[in-house]
C-alpha cells in the first residue's frame, strides 16, 4: 500500500495507524458517495430522518422564546454527529463485505454493540452539553442588556457593538471543543462497531491518527464543517445528502488510517 505511505505507528494500548498522503479525504468522498449510492434508499432516508428531527428541533426552541440557543443548537449537533451517523458506518461495514444492507440488519449490528455505543454517546452529550452551556453564559455575558428577540437577533448578534468579541470568543471556544471531539471521534466509533475493543482503546486510535495525519486530517475537519454547513443553511434540507455522506465517506477513512 505504497500510495499509502503506509508506516505504521503503534501504541501500547491501540491498534496501529496509517500515515496517509494529505489528500486522501477526496478519496473517502468518493467511496462514501458510492456507498451513498449503492444503498440510497437507506442512506437518504437515515439523512431524512435527521433532518425531519432537526426541523422540530428548531420549531421547538422558536416555539418556546429560545431563538437564541438556534446557532449553539446547531453547533453542538456536530459535536453528537459521528453517534449519530453509526448506521451508516455499518452499512458501509456490510457493502465492503459484500453482505446486504437492510434496517434490520443495522439495527441488530448497533443492539450488539449497545454498552460501548452508549458510553461514546454520554461522553459526547458532555461536550454538547458543555458548549450549550459556555454560548448561554456568553450570549448573557453580551447581550443582555440589547433585549434581542426573534426579529432583530441576528442584526444585534452580528451589527451590535459588542458583536465582534462575542464572535471571536465564542468561535475561540467553540473551535477547541470541536478539535477535542473530533480527535476523539475521527475514527472511534467506527472502530467500536467494527472491532471488540473498549470506548478508551477506540478513543487513543482515533487520537494517535489525527496526530499522526495532521494534514489529511485537518482537510478532512474542513469537510465536514463545511458539509454540515451547507446542509443547515439549506434550511436543514442539505442534511439529507450530506450527513450519509460523510457518514459513509468516515467509515472508509477508518478503514485507511487503522491498519487491520
């Protein structure tokens, strides 16, 4: 696997990892697409599906006077995302064996791995969590003295005088919650439904890769916050595609960076 530049890096306490050329992120968008694809049907009704929740999720927090948690709501989503998108991985899992992709059968294949699914979900629901709780204190810390309500949030959050420090924080602390879940989710999940191993063993793998990949995996990073992106500016609608997207598009950069 010379294309590759297969070296291999070992740690005590994790599977090994690939280092990869930079540019092979297009590559797992391309095998992702395929398997996208390949099993269309539940591919895009998994991103339906999401989107639909998404949709009652913003109705709900505008219906109840919390316009304001709109945005961190949001981003947090891409904090809970790689859980989110684990039937997706499996269907992958089961293309590449050439076995058939059912709903039953990803049911059956997440029930099996139940315990360790859900320990990687509280400790991603943490971090969510956790940046639902900075944005509040830093929308009060700015804002509560302008009054903001539905029809003037968005000028006062991005015209006020104040706009400008609220962004850069929130960005600045945003930005290194995001890192830190994605280090710990690059890869993890997907190794937790395809190998017998612990949540803090699948957790170093994905670590070690990331460290070990800078740049492809910085590439990959951008992809997928501007995957998401898209998919939330369109009204939740660009979810449909791009989360099974990049679901499937994960599971083939777990499969190049861990060596089997």
């Amino acid at each position: 696997m010379t294309d590759l530049n297969a070296t291999l890096l070992s740690t005590l306490s994790s599977p090994a990892v690939r280092r990869i050329a930079p540019d092979r992120p297009w590559l797992w968008l391309e095998l992702g697409f395929r398997d996208m694809s390949a099993a269309w049907s539940v591919s895009l009704g998994y991103g339906a599906v999401v989107a639909g929740v998404s949709w009652l999720l913003a109705l709900g927090l505008t219906g109840s006077g919390l316009f304001h948690l709109l945005l961190p709501m949001c981003a947090g989503f891409m904090l809970v995302a790689p859980l989110a998108a684990v039937g997706l991985y499996e269907s992958s899992r089961r293309l590449g064996r050439g076995e058939p992709v059912s709903l039953g059968a990803i049911v059956h294949a997440m029930r099996a791995k139940a315990i360790p699914l859900a320990y990687m979900g509280v400790v991603l629901l943490l971090f969510m969590l956790f940046w639902i709780r900075i944005a509040t204190l830093l929308y009060a810390l700015f804002f509560s003295d302008l009054n903001p309500n539905f029809d003037n949030l968005v000028g006062i959050v991005f015209n006020s005088s104040v706009s400008l420090p609220f962004l850069i924080t929130g960005t600045v602390l945003g930005g290194v919650l995001a890192s830190i879940v994605f280090a710990i989710s690059a890869i993890s999940i997907p190794m937790l439904m395809d190998r017998d191993v612990s949540v803090t063993t699948a957790i170093v793998a994905s670590v070690t890769a990331v460290q070990a990949n800078p740049k492809p995996m910085a590439l990959w990073a951008f992809l997928i916050a501007f995957s998401a992106a898209v998919g939330m500016m369109t009204l939740f609608l660009g979810l449909i595609v791009a989360l099974p997207l990049i679901g499937h598009a994960t599971w083939h950069a777990y499969r190049d960076l861990v060596a089997d």
